[in-house]
C-alpha cells in the first residue's frame, strides 16, 4: 500500500510539473511570431515639478520605445451596469470608445488582460480564465511603499453626481468588449503579477474606470503594479471618474477626472491617448 501510496505521489508530482511546463510554453509562443521583435514608439504626458517644494508643476511630453511582447493592456472594471446612472451611460459610451482600440491592440500582439472585478466567477469556464490560472505562481518583490499623497477631489460621498446610492448592479464585463483568443481573465493583482512576470512584460496600460477608485487602487492596478515594479501607463481618454461637481473642487465631471488624471501624472505613472497607442500599432 505505501509503494501504491508513493508512486501515485510520484505521477501526481511528475503531472503538475508537465502541466506547468507547458503552461509555459503556451504562453511564451501567444504573440504572433510577426509582432515579437515590433517595437511601439509612444507618445507620453507626466508632470513634473522642477523647483522641488514649490508646487508648481509642468507638462512634460515625451517618446517611450516599448517592444510588443513587453506590452499588455489590463481593462479596470468596465462592468455591464454601475449603481450609478450617470456611471453606467459613461461606461457604455467607454466600452464603444474601447472596443476597436483593443481589438487593434490584440491584432498587434499586445496581451489583453479582462480585469471585472466581483465578477470574474461569471468566466470560470471560460478558456481565457483557465489559461489565467494555469499559469505557475511567481511571488511579487517587497512593495516601493512610494509616497500616496491625497487625491484633488472629495470623493467621499461615493462621487455618484445622479444621487442613487450603492448596490452591486454588475454581474459581467461589458458586452461591448469582446473576450477571445490569447486574452486572459484576471481580477487578482498577483496572479496577473505572475503573469507579467513568466512573460518578462514591463509595461502594463491600464485603461478603463474609475480613475480615482479601482484605476488607482485594484491590486492589479496603478498604485500596487508601480510599487511592485512595473511600468504603468495610463490611458486618459479611455477612463472616468467617480465624482460629483457639488463636491470639493466644485468643478465639471470632466474637469474633475482631469484633475485625477493629472494627479496620476504627478505622483504614479506617465498617460497616453487611445489616438497615440493607434498610432504607435500602425507604424
């Protein structure tokens, strides 16, 4: 019984090693051999403040070269509803916006990474999250513990700028976004480590909502992605806010979300445009 006992240990062991093996293999040949050795020239914005301690801050434009099979695109909690109308008619008009951008993206061998949280159990059999948890884990390095100064807006209240209150309205990712191929499903910030890290991918852009919520604060997300290393960059024109204009600042919703992307811009991660990352796939 004990050698029956031992040799079954030992196929199970020789099992998980062959699963693991080619999980890795699967995922080191999932770019196009013709995308491999393309390399993105994109067009970035930060801020900087030149005179430290004076508060005063600068736009600051420049190029990042990025090769493809160093890229993936994770998409923050574009969700099918929001308990927030107002959210809920933005995200739609988002995911629209987003669709042809990703679609371009994946086409141009950059991994796609469907991050819904709360909902991710509505995918379990999905191939895109089996593939997710197949892969080996890799333990993230000790954190940067970078400096997390407050946010320029009052978001306290929630941000809702159509009065409803909270409920959990989301029970998958938009519909508008389409699922398929090499994508990946993940709402969990070491497992999509383990992945960037078995790829060798440095940079991770981030697109969808809200900014000053899960966009900033999802463990998969800006704050925990940059103090664990990676290079994070934003893609403004494809993300929101949660604020309400009655609040602090006392400015538009649009003005608002700007003010959180500059913030980000300052203290986190350089943006992009969607245009800019089009352009960049095209050349």
């Amino acid at each position: 019984m004990k050698r029956k006992n031992a040799a079954l240990a030992v196929i199970i062991l020789m099992a998980a090693i062959l699963a693991a093996e080619c999980g890795e293999a699967a995922f080191a040949r999932s770019a196009p051999e013709s995308t491999t050795g393309k390399i993105l020239t994109l067009k970035l914005r930060t801020r900087v403040e030149p005179f430290k301690g004076s508060g005063v801050w600068r736009e600051l434009n420049f190029e990042e070269q990025i090769p493809v099979h160093s890229a993936a695109i994770v998409i923050c909690d574009m969700w099918d509803n929001h308990w927030c109308s107002g959210a809920a008619a933005r995200v739609n008009v988002l995911a629209r916006k987003m669709a042809p951008i990703i679609n371009q993206a994946r086409a141009g061998g950059i991994q796609i990474i469907h991050a819904p949280s709360d909902v991710v159990g509505f995918y379990t059999h999905y191939p895109q999250r089996i593939r997710m948890l197949q892969i080996p884990a890799v333990s993230p390095p000790a954190s940067l513990n970078l400096p997390d100064p407050p946010l320029p807006i009052d978001d306290s209240d929630g941000g809702c700028d159509t009065g409803e209150k909270f409920y959990q309205a989301w029970s998958r990712e938009n519909p508008a976004l389409t699922i398929t191929g090499n994508d990946l499903i993940s709402a969990n910030g070491k497992e999509i480590y383990s992945l960037l890290s078995r790829r060798g991918i440095e940079y991770l852009l981030v697109m969808g909502v809200h900014a000053n919520y899960c966009v900033l604060n999802r463990s998969f997300a800006i704050k925990q992605m940059t103090n664990w290393g990676i290079h994070c960059i934003l893609v403004r024109d494809l993300t929101d806010s949660m604020y309400n204009p009655k609040d602090r600042p006392y400015v538009t919703h649009a003005e608002g979300t700007e003010l959180v992307i500059e913030y980000t811009e300052k203290y986190w991660c350089p943006s992009t445009l969607s245009t800019d990352l089009a352009q960049a796939l095209s050349h």
